[in-house]
C-alpha cells in the first residue's frame, strides 16, 4: 500500500521538475539506447546468417583437406623429408573406407565437373551443355524436378549411364511435345538416358545468361551419376587435395571431426609429412556467430559505461533533490514516518526516474536499430541486386537484451538512488525542520 | 485530577557533550501536564523553550533524567519506536504550517495515517471528518500554494488530529499569520480543546496569548520560573 503511495509520491516529483527528470535521464536514455541499438544490429546479423546459410542447402559436410608438412622434426632432431607424389593425397579408397567403418556418421555426396559437350539436336542444331556428376541432389533446394526422377547413389554405385536434364535442355534437344523420359543423348562420354527434368534455378537466367541471349546459345547443366563420370573419364583412381564429406546432423559435430582427424592421422601413419585440415561450415557460422557476439557485448560495454554516469546524474540529482526536500523529510518525520518509509520514498523515486529513462531508451534503441537495419538492408539489397535472392535479411530487436535493460535500469535506480535515500532516512528531524 | 500525560522529572539536554564548547541548554526542567488541559508554555528566545518542545514532541532525548509519555519512557526507545509515538501520540502544528507541497490538503491531512498503516478508504473518511472539524472541507482537494495562511495552518491542525494523538503540540502556530487569522487560529484552538476535549500545549513567547490558555508554564535559561498550576 505504501508502495502504491511512494509511486505517486514519486510521479508528481518526476513531474514537477520536467525539465530537470528529462536531463537526469538523459545518460540512462543514452546508455540504453545505444546497447539496444547495437544488439538489434548484432541479432539482425546473426539471424541473416543463420537464415541465408539455411536458405543455401545442406551444411552438414566437412572440408578435408590433405597438407603437407614442411620442416617438421624426427625423434632424432633430423628434418623430415617431404618427398610426397600425387598418390599422398586423399584417395577414393581412402573416402570409401571411411564411410564403410563409419556408416552411421559419414556418406560421401562427391560431385564434379566433367566438362562442356557440343550436342546435336533434332533440327541438327549444335548446342551446348556442361556435364555434372553428383551423387544425389540432397540440400540442393533450388532444383525442382517436374518430370521423372533425380539420379541417386545407386545409379552412382552402379555407374549407369543415365542424366537429369533442365527444361531449356529438353526444348532445345527435342521438338515440341516430345517425352524427354527415356530419350538417349548421344556425348564425347557416351550415351546417357534421359530420367528425370528439372526447373532451372532462378540464377540461372538472372546471372548467368545475359538478357536477349537466345534459347539454343544457352549452356544448360546436365546431371550424371558421380561415378559414371568417373568411370568414363578414367579416373576412378584418381587423387585429390579435397574432399567433402557429409555427416548425419543428429551427432555431435566436434566428436565427428575428432573421429575423422582420428581416421586420417591413421591413415597418414606412414606418412608423417602428410595431414589433414578439417573445416566445417556450421563450425564457422558458431564461429561467426561468437565473434559477433563478443563484438556485440564488448561494444555494449563500452556502451553500457554510460548508464554509469547516468546513474551517477541520477544520485547527483537525488541528492540536489533531498536537500531541497530536507524540510518536507523533517516534517513527514514529526508526522511518524519512519526512516524505513523515507528511504523507500526516495529509492522508489530513484527506481522510476531510471525506469522511465530505461523505456524510453529502449523504445529509441529499438526504433533506431530498426531503421539502421532497414537502410543497410536497402543498400545491401541495391548494391547486391543480382544476389537479392540469396540473403534473407532479418531484422529484429534482441528481447533478452531488452530484458537486461530494464533490469539494468532498475539496479542503477538501487544503486545509485540507495545513498541519497539513506542520507534522507538518517536525517535528524530537528535539523531538518529547521533548515531553510 | 485527569491523568497524566506528560511526567517529566529532572529533564537536562546538554549539547557538543565533551568538547570545549558544550552547553547545557535545559537544567533540570520538572513538569506535569495532564489530560485535557490547554497548557502555555512561554519563554524568551534562547530560553531553552523549542528544546522542551522538541522533546515533549519525542523528536529528540534527554541527556539526563526522565520523560514518561503515557507512562512510557521516551529516553529509552529507538528511532523507530521515536516516530511510532510522534505518529501515535503527537500532534504538531508548525509556525510555518509546512504542508507538504504539491501535494493537496486532503492527502496532506491523510499522510500521518499513512505512516500509520491505515487503509486508503478509512483514511479518506477520517481526513474529511477533520477538515469538516476545522472548516476546511470544501478545500479538500486545493493544492497548499493555493490557501491562504490561516487556511494552511486549518490544515494543519487538521493534519496534526489524524491519528487522536495525546497531545497537540502547537509552536508559534500564530506566529506567521496576521492578528486577524491568528484569532481565528486561537478560537479553533479553543473549539477543539472544549468540544474534543484535547490536550494542547501551546509553545509561545507572547504573554498575551498564554493568557488565553488554562495555564501558563514560564521557561527561562533551561529552568520552569513560573507554573500557574493545574487549573482546579
């Protein structure tokens, strides 16, 4: 009930010094405001990040990549000498034994270019197409298929000579109304059946072909089985510098690339100048995503060092305020109030002068995170027209710092309000009826 | 005989106790004042009279002796227990009237029931029975920057009656109005003491006033010199 009282008390304070509340606020506004600001903004990026890279596919890969070790040192201080060939790298066998000891946290979804083929259509047109083998299309979501089916892993394991083609493909392959399914398409590499057609995703004909281009000028890409690919170009033998290998996301990424460091330290035993280097998209965007959170926070800090001398224009004021109202406490006293009702009159006072500061410089913070946000999304978007479709700009206001913030204020209205208060509470009500 | 209500013995307050300059301001001041009685206490400035005063009001402690108020002692209690018997027991009216600004007459006549926890609507009731009591009803809600000073000090006293208090404690209550509103002030005085039966002590260095009161206690460098006695 008291408290209900005290709240009054301390409005019609507030409000009887307009002026003065608003400049007493004014480094809590501030100090608020701008920790707002910058979280709306690290939130906004954290969220784009998160929902671009989602927007973009299956992350859920590993790069791994085979390095050489120079300069390194045998038990006996002597160099190590780095006479490795091509057969040091990462080999197939290497991949596939991989996936057969690990079948429940690794699959491999290789893909590679085979090259562009000059095609003969139907009129005895030439046109071209750039040839693709992958495994499967798994987080590949801009493909649509509309006709037949996708190639797959079996196809790949298999090494059947079957293809994926687009729309602009079929039209400019077959003649009108033709059934694309089951067509042959003759290449350097052999012939492949036609099993399935895809839409062209929308980069396709944004970026890559220029407006006005004609239809038969347009290199389209086909899709073959990963492993036909390489039988067909003899390279199933082959060796590379890289790898992407696929994990299943429901296991814990740092045990996988433990697992895997572990399996290719195995595999190089015999060879101590060889090692791998494994990078992880999702370990990036956690990396990204605690380097904005750390900028965020210290900047907020800096920030936040303002609510400090706000809160000290808050006691200041307080005190100001006390003096001023050193007859009204000897009066309230010679009335029965008791140093407890005095003290909380004041904090109470303190709480709310801070409070109010702290909304409006959440409600400022807000506003202009947001309208920070929405001119960097403009230029974002203007600068970078052709790729509009691949961000997914997101902003939005950090709650948990919102939340912080009005905490915060109250705690500064505590801290720095208690002493003044105190000092109110422990004046003597002789004195203080006296004072002029 | 009524009861006693204020049964000082010996009372000494002594100021800067161990310094070079300490001063004993009361010597040794022994008085009773008992229930219903309008009391005078009169005295020159300097005499050591607001010091009584401020001690009869259990703002301050004696240094030596002993103060019953309603038979409880003051010179022991705490700050605490100090503002639950000026909430309780006191009444003051201020030479200033020192209404709390911006904040109305009603609210300003409510506020010692507040500290005494009373509830809002019993509260309400109380104050504008005693506004009623001093004629001030019609004021309620006016702001105190808006009464004049002999409506301030109405307030005032109606203020200072909130809580039944023992003793209404008046310092100089006309001493800031001219002689006009000051009579005034002194009939109501008088209608409380004869209607309400309330025990007031009136702190004034104007003969002419005391001479209205039942009975005058004349203080002078910190010693009672004259007592006209309870009143038969």
């Amino acid at each position: 009930m008291q408290f209900i009282e005290n709240l009054r008390l301390a409005l019609t304070s507030i409000a009887a010094n307009k002026m003065r509340s608003v400049l007493t606020m004014l480094g809590i506004i501030i100090g608020i405001s701008a920790v707002i600001m910058i979280t709306t903004i690290g939130t906004s990026i954290q969220k784009t990040l998160v929902n671009t890279f989602n927007s973009i596919g299956n992350m859920n890969y590993f790069d791994v990549y085979a390095q050489v070790s120079y300069g390194l040192l045998d038990e006996n201080g002597d160099e190590i000498i780095a006479d490795y060939t091509d057969e040091d790298l990462l080999t197939r066998q290497m991949l596939d034994k991989l996936v057969d000891t690990y079948p429940d946290y690794f699959y491999l979804n290789l893909s590679d270019s085979f090259g562009g083929f000059e095609l003969k259509n139907w009129k005895d047109q030439t046109f071209k197409a750039s040839v693709i083998g992958r495994m499967s299309f798994e987080g590949d979501n801009d493909i649509k298929f509309i006709r037949g089916r996708r190639i797959n892993k079996t196809d790949s394991d298999l090494k059947k000579q079957v293809v994926n083609v687009s729309t602009l493909f079929v039209k400019q392959y077959l003649p009108p109304d033709a059934d694309p399914i089951g067509q042959t398409i003759t290449t350097e590499l052999g012939d492949f059946v036609i099993v399935g057609v895809f839409e062209l995703p929308a980069i396709y004909t944004k970026q890559i072909y220029k407006p006005g281009q004609k239809d038969i000028e347009k290199v389209t890409p086909v899709y073959i089985p990963y492993d036909t690919g390489m039988k067909l170009t003899y390279q199933e033998s082959s060796y590379d510098y890289y790898a992407s290998i696929y994990y299943y996301p429901e296991y814990d990424v740092e045990m996988l690339e433990n697992t895997l460091r572990d399996f290719f330290a195995e595999e190089y035993a015999e060879k101590p100048y060889m090692h791998v280097e494994i990078e992880n998209m999702q370990t990036y965007l956690g990396m990204i995503n605690t380097v904005i959170n750390v900028v965020t926070i210290a900047i907020s800090i800096i920030a936040a060092i303002s609510l400090i001398v706000g809160g000290v224009g808050v006691m200041n004021i307080m005190l100001v305020s006390i003096t001023e109202r050193t007859k009204e406490i000897g009066v309230r006293k010679a009335l029965g109030a008791q140093n407890s009702a005095i003290r909380m009159q004041f904090v109470v006072e303190a709480i709310l002068l801070c409070l109010i500061g702290g909304i409006i410089g959440i409600i400022l913070g807000i506003v202009g995170g947001m309208a920070l946000g929405f001119i960097a999304k403009q230029l974002v978007m203007n600068f970078y027209a052709e790729y509009a479709e691949l961000f997914t700009i997101t902003i939005q206001p950090s709650i948990p710092a919102i939340l912080i913030s009005v905490g915060f204020s109250i705690l500064t209205g505590v801290f720095f309000g208690y002493y003044p208060a105190n000092k109110a509470a422990k004046m003597n009500p002789i004195d203080a009826l006296r004072y002029d | 005989m009524n009861k006693t209500v204020i049964e000082m013995r010996n009372i000494i307050k002594r100021y800067y106790i161990g310094q070079p300059n300490e001063l004993q301001i009361l010597n040794g001041i022994s008085l009773d004042i008992h229930e219903h009685e309008f009391v005078s206490i009169v005295g020159q400035s300097g005499s050591g009279k607001s010091t009584l005063m401020n001690m009869i009001g259990a703002l301050d402690r004696p240094t030596e002796g002993t103060y019953l108020l309603n038979g409880m002692d003051i010179s022991t209690l705490d700050d605490y227990e100090l503002s639950h018997i000026r909430n309780q027991e006191i009444g003051f009216v201020f030479q200033t009237f020192n209404l709390i600004s911006r904040t109305n007459a009603l609210k300003n006549v409510e506020m010692p029931m507040m500290y005494a926890g009373i509830p809002r609507k019993k509260r309400l009731a109380r104050a504008m029975e005693l506004l009623e009591i001093v004629g001030m009803a019609d004021r309620a809600d006016h702001q105190p920057n808006e009464l004049s000073g002999g409506q301030k000090q109405r307030v005032a006293i109606a203020r200072a009656m909130a809580n039944k208090p023992s003793i209404l404690l008046a310092d100089e209550p006309t001493g800031a109005l001219d002689s006009k509103t000051g009579r005034m002030i002194m009939d109501l005085f008088h209608k409380l003491h004869d209607e309400e039966g309330t025990t007031i002590v009136l702190i004034t260095h104007s003969n002419e006033l005391a001479a209205e009161t039942e009975r005058i206690i004349t203080i002078s460098d910190g010693n009672v010199i004259s007592d006209t006695g309870v009143k038969a």
